[in-house]
C-alpha cells in the first residue's frame, strides 16, 4: 500500500484507505483511480467519469494498492 503521490502517472490503481476526504471527493473504499498527471505530488486523476484536481495534502491521506497497467 502506497501514499497516492507515489503513483505513477499512467497508472490504475485501487483505494484501500482514505482519511475524512471521501464525502467532499464522493470517493469510497475499493474505487479505482487513473493517474492522468502527477507533478511532484499534485495530481489529476480520473475516477468514475470525472476528473479531479488534488493537491499534495490530500493525496498523502489517501493510500492506494495493486497497480494496473
């Protein structure tokens, strides 16, 4: 299990831990997130059909696992 700013770009990878965020990102335990950009930790993802904007702070708080290619 990894910080989601150590995700490589490109990636698909799959949330196994979030702390007090998922009801603001409507994100939940077991979704999967595409890393479309991460630049030194800030990040745009894709989950479900939208693309999100998250700063490092947030990305630090949730922890992902088993990368996807």
């Amino acid at each position: 299990m990894i910080s989601l700013s150590e995700a490589v770009c490109g990636g698909t990878y799959e949330i196994k831990w979030l702390l007090g965020i998922a009801e603001n990102l409507r994100m939940r335990v077991g979704d999967t997130l595409d890393i479309i950009q991460n630049a030194g930790g800030d990040m745009i993802v894709k989950h479900k059909y939208r693309r999100i904007a998250l700063s490092r702070d947030i990305c630090s708080k949730i922890k992902v696992g088993e990368y996807y290619d």
